[in-house]
C-alpha cells in the first residue's frame, strides 16, 4: 500500500435469484449492513440497515428491494458509501438473510441466487451461495477502515442457522477457526 491508495470509498452490494414457481411461496431475499464502532468493532452493532431502514447520516441505503426476486437483473441493491462514514465507525459487514415465512428456507431452496460487490465498474467479488447451501442466512463481505482512515474490503461468505433477528445481532462476531 501507498501514499495514493484511497481504499474502498463507495460500494455497491447486488443481489439476484430467479422466482419461484407459479403456485409456490415466493422466496424473499434481504441485504443487511451492520456497522460496528471503533471502540468495540466486534461489539454490538450501533445500526443496522435492511429493507425499511438507511442509516442515520444516509451513507447506507437500499436502492432496490424485491419480496420475490422478480426483477429483471439483480433484484436487491445496497449502497455503502463509506468514504462519507464518520470516523467513529471501523467496521461494516454486509449479510444476506432469508425470510422465514411461511417456511423455513435455506440456499439451496432458493432459485439460481447470485451476489456482486462491485466499487464503481470494478466487481470486487462474486458468489452463488454454492457454499452456503444449508444456511438461512450469510454474512457476504466485511469493510474494516484502518488507523489512516481507508477502508479495505474482506471478502467471504459464511453461513450462518437461525433466525433474521439472531443474525443480525450475531453477524459482525469474531469467527472462529
């Protein structure tokens, strides 16, 4: 790293699948970002940003929300705008939940899902939930700002079992190896 290294300043988390059948339930898919302080960066998180919330200052924020992923392209789409993030904030993590209702789901039930981080027109990271296909919900991607201030972007989907409420309280822990 350099001098001119900006870091990751404003990303875009995408998130797409395919509806369900005619005459089955449809399957509701959710991006979620928490954000951690700096005096507790693996704590609780200070917000969380989902489908009927944006953060406080407006720098987190849904562009696009689809309940049965029937949009053309990518149906969910979130915008991190962390270059605008006080400096109170060390840490973002980004997850994707299922809704629960009317039955519990998990990846592999959900139809051709697809995931793209992308900071401008460069795609940082892709997925298909290939790993994950037994969890109801993942943590997609972590944003850590370092002592000088740039945010560095780590890549990863973990999965997670439980319910949308447990995981986004639980979502920003420290894993264990």
């Amino acid at each position: 790293m350099n001098g001119l290294n900006k870091g990751i300043r404003k990303v875009e988390i995408a998130l797409r699948w395919d509806p369900n059948p005619a005459g089955q339930p449809p399957a509701d898919l959710d991006i979620v970002a928490a954000t951690y302080p700096a005096s507790d960066p693996y704590g609780d998180p200070a917000y969380v940003v989902h489908f009927d919330s944006r953060s406080p200052d407006g720098t987190i924020y849904l562009n696009r929300d689809s309940r049965d992923g029937k949009g053309f392209g990518y149906d969910e789409v979130m915008t991190l705008e962390l270059d605008r993030l006080a400096p109170r904030y060390a840490r973002v993590v980004v997850g994707v939940v299922i809704q629960q209702r009317p039955a519990e789901r998990t990846f592999v039930s959900v139809i051709n899902p697809g995931l793209r981080i992308r900071e401008d027109h460069t795609v940082l990271a892709e997925d298909d939930f290939g790993g994950v296909l037994g969890a109801t919900a993942a943590t997609v991607a972590e944003f850590v700002r370092d002592g000088s201030g740039v945010w560095d972007f780590h890549p990863g989907v973990h999965g997670f079992d439980g319910d949308p409420t447990t995981f986004t309280r639980t979502m920003g822990a420290a894993r264990r190896s």
